[in-house]
C-alpha cells in the first residue's frame, strides 16, 4: 500500500526566502506525481505533474523534482511571497486513473 | 476556459435529510473522482467513475452514493448525513494517460 509523507506539517518563512518543501512515498512504481496548491476553505489548484520518467517541472517561480529510487520529491519555491500563503500537498499517482495517494500536506505561512 | 464546477459551494443540512451535491466538467474527461477532506487531513476517495463504470472504495459508508448520468455530470448523494459526514467534498476529473488530476473548488457541507 502506497503511503505519502509530507514534512514538515508547518512551515513559517519571512518574505523572499528560497524554500523547499518534501514529499516522500513508499513505493517507486508511480504513473507521475503532482503538486497541488489549496487555499483555506477551496479546492486544490494544480501547480505541476511530474512524469515517472521525467527528473523535473518548472513553472515561474515553482520547481518540483521526482527522484524515483528513492522515493521523493521536492517542491522548490524562489523568493517566497505572500501570497504563497497556503497548504501544499502533494500526490502519488499510481495508475493511469483511479488510485492516487495525497499527503496530508504542508501548510505554509510567508510573513511579510 | 474548460474546468470542473461544483455546487453548491456551502451546504447547510440538517441530520438524517438526505443531500445531493453536484459536480461538472467541460474538459471531457473520462474518470470522475468525489473526495471527502477533513480539516488538515488528506482527501479520501470516496468513490470514482471510469467512464459508466462505478468503482467504490472499501471503507466508503453505504450512506455515501453516487449517479454519473452522462459524462458531463456526477453526483454525490448522502442518503442520511451524520454530524461526521461534515467535511468538504471534492470532485476531481481526469483522463487516462499521465494527465493528473483537476479539482473543482469544493463544497463545505455543514450538518446541523
């Protein structure tokens, strides 16, 4: 059974610092994992989709690295804003439709 | 743009009333998820539709039901909602292929 662990639960940064966020699951055999965004009370946004073949996605502001072997994944956020203000989670998908794991998520405070 | 629309956004229901909520999708994709999130838990599926054929999780309550009368549109029915069922309901869409997962913005049952 796939499990996905997201540490640390929390995270407090001051404005502009670079961070990185963790993702890490059990079982290496993963369609493609994504990165989502949730602000308090909403649904998830998608940030990025990682394909099991691929190393990393880049959009703006956000990269995300999959290493495979050893189960993990980053979510790198340069120069923090803000409005980053949110939870990350991360999710596992573990075939092409149907059986995903999420992680419970971190939840991200920016102070100006 | 394409996306997935969830209504209502706030349900306020009363104990043992039966409740619908409704999700759809102009993206036409093929496999329809409903989760259930509780406060800084991951979501849980509840269930999911790969096209016209249902596929219920395990530890889904059989007060938890679904309908998929077309393509466009899946429905959540809670035949008799508990103080527990209170949560928010996520309906997620995706297509077969490494293609991830999209949300709509979720609705916050409320049980009275």
């Amino acid at each position: 059974k796939q499990e996905v662990t997201q540490i640390p639960a929390a995270l407090s940064v001051p404005e502009g610092e670079n961070l990185v966020l963790n993702c890490s699951f059990t079982d290496s055999a993963i369609y493609n994992l994504q990165w989502f965004r949730q602000d308090p009370g909403k649904g998830l946004t998608s940030l990025l989709l990682i394909q099991s073949s691929q190393r990393e996605q880049t959009s703006g502001r956000l990269n995300a690295s999959l290493d495979k072997s050893s189960g993990r994944s980053t979510l790198y956020i340069a120069a923090s804003q803000p409005g980053d203000s949110a939870t990350y989670l991360c999710a596992v998908h573990n075939t092409n439709a149907g059986k995903s794991t999420f992680g419970d998520g971190t939840t991200l405070t920016v102070k100006p | 743009d394409a996306m997935v629309i969830q209504n209502p956004r706030y349900q306020v229901t009363q104990f043992g009333k039966p409740v619908t909520l409704s999700c759809s999708q102009t993206l036409n994709h093929n496999v329809m998820y409903w989760y259930q999130q509780k406060s800084s838990q991951a979501p849980k599926l509840l269930f999911h539709y790969y096209d016209k054929d249902f596929n219920n999780e395990a530890d889904t309550p059989d007060n938890f039901q679904s309908r998929r009368p077309n393509t466009s549109f899946c429905f959540l029915d809670i035949r008799s909602p508990g103080l527990g069922d209170a949560a928010m309901y996520l309906c997620a869409t995706s297509r077969v292929g490494n293609y991830g997962y999209t949300f709509g913005s979720g609705t916050r049952l409320t049980v009275v």
